[in-house]
C-alpha cells in the first residue's frame, strides 16, 4: 500500500443509468489514478455489455473522439471531473453496440461471424460505417516496440521507451508551424490484446489515460493522469499496473498516433515519418 500517498472515494453520478459510480482515487508520484468498481467497465456496463469482452478498440477510438469535441477537464485534480465518467460510460455503450452491430450479424452464409479483437484500421472503418456515430478521427502513423519479459530491467525499460515514442509522436505532430495551436493528440495502445488511450491535451499540459477493461476481481475501468513533463511516471505506472493486476508483461506494444480530421492536413506525412 506504500505505492501510493493517499486514498479518496469519488462518488459520482451516471446521469444515463441513474446509477452511483464510485471512483477510488490514488496518487502514485505525480499521477493521479481513479480506480471504478468492476460494474463500470466494458464488459458489465450498459446494454450490450455483453459484446464488450472485445471491443475496447472501438472505446477507445470513440473516447477519444469525444474528449477532441467536447473540452472535459480543466487543470488537473483529484476529483474526476462527472462529465469523464460520463463520456466514458457513454463511449463504453456505444463502443459494445457497434460491436454487437458488427459481429452479431451473419455472413452470406448464414454464419454468425466471428468476433475478433479489432486493429486499430478495422475500428476505424467500422465507426466510419456506423449510422449513428459521427466519427473523425484518422490514424496518423504507428510503430511497435519489443520487449524480453523475463529481463530484470523489464518495466524500467519498457516504460522508458514507452515514454519515448509518444514524446516523439508530440514532437512531430507539434513540429510544423501550422499545427502548434493544435489542441490533442491520442495514441492508441495496444499490448496484451487489450486496446488503451493516452489522450494529450496541450492547452491544460496534461496527459490522459483511460482503459475500459476489468482490472482484477474488484476493479473495473481505470482512468489516470498527469502533467504532460511527467510522461514518464505514467507510462511506468502503466507498465506495472499490467504486471501487478494480469501478471502480463507483454513483449509486443503496437502503439498508434491519431489526429482529428482538422489537424490531419497539417501534420508531418506518415511516410515521412522513420
């Protein structure tokens, strides 16, 4: 329990399911994390929480979506803003009914299609399809990094080099004059078959992570976040928190840059990118 400083309950309300929602906040260095009961995550929340074993792809796309329309938080804070939870809870609901949509359907055969985990491209051509989802976000690039899970210097180094790409994924995205009053950039990352989103708010200088997954047999959905200068405290707690709660320590990290369909024009070509 010396992981963390202090301990607070949030309690919240979920205006959509007239339901209390209570976060359990934890401050780990200089990244404040909020812990949701296991009800409020992809898999038990909402109406088609039963397609939401593989969907956090879309969540995470759909989240991010969202937060590039809609400003949600306003300086960082101990208290998660009731607005985060539902704008979560939402992109959850929606992110299992495409789901359901698209895998619940039957092919030309009659056959019920199988139900994957989705990559990054093939959420985004589902959301382009949906019919009640006005999604525009595009994939800017993407890069993966490999990992020995039995080395000893396992969550240092992969948090290092974490840390190190989405870095440089702000670095170019900030680079051309054009784009420097750019407001977000997300990165998608994937390790483990579990899709998460780090989201970038550069007017407020905070970095954002949210994961709609069960964590455990209390834990449901985990949201935390941190000034944009200590990245690299969120990317180890990141890293550890895989290990501590699914003893995984993946050894391949897919890790994809997004823009909005307003910055796209202005970013750096992704085959200029090496």
């Amino acid at each position: 329990m010396n992981m963390y400083e202090c301990t607070v309950i949030n309690v919240l309300l979920l205006k959509e399911c007239r339901c209390l929602v209570m976060a359990v906040f934890e401050q780990h260095s200089h990244v404040s994390v909020w812990w949701f009961p296991r009800e409020f995550c992809q898999s038990r929340f909402g109406e088609y929480r039963e397609s939401g074993t593989n969907s956090c792809t879309l969540i995470s796309l759909i989240l991010a979506d969202k937060i590039a329309k809609e400003q949600i938080f306003s300086q960082k804070a101990k208290t998660l803003p009731q607005r985060a939870v539902e704008v979560f809870g939402d992109a959850m609901n929606e992110g299992n009914t495409v789901y359901s949509r698209v895998f619940e359907s039957k092919d030309d055969n009659g056959r019920r299609r199988r139900a994957p985990n989705l990559n990054i491209p093939e959420a985004i051509a589902a959301l382009a399809n949906s019919d009640f989802i006005e999604f525009q976000l595009q994939e800017w690039f993407y890069t993966h990094l490999t990992a020995s899970p039995t080395k000893e210097t396992y969550h240092r180094s992969v948090a290092s080099r974490i840390a190190q790409v989405l870095k440089l994924g702000v670095q170019l995205f900030r680079q051309p004059s054009s784009n420097t009053r750019a407001k977000n950039l997300f990165a998608a990352l994937i390790a483990d078959s579990r899709t998460t989103i780090f989201i970038f708010e550069f007017p407020i200088n905070i970095i954002s992570f949210f994961d709609s997954h069960q964590h455990g047999r209390q834990s449901g959905a985990v949201v935390a976040q941190c000034s944009i200068d200590h990245l690299e405290d969120l990317c180890s707690w990141f890293v550890r928190m895989l290990d501590d709660v699914y003893k995984s320590r993946p050894s391949v990290y897919e890790i994809s840059f997004l823009t909005t369909s307003a910055d796209a024009p202005n970013v750096i070509p992704a085959d200029q990118i090496h």
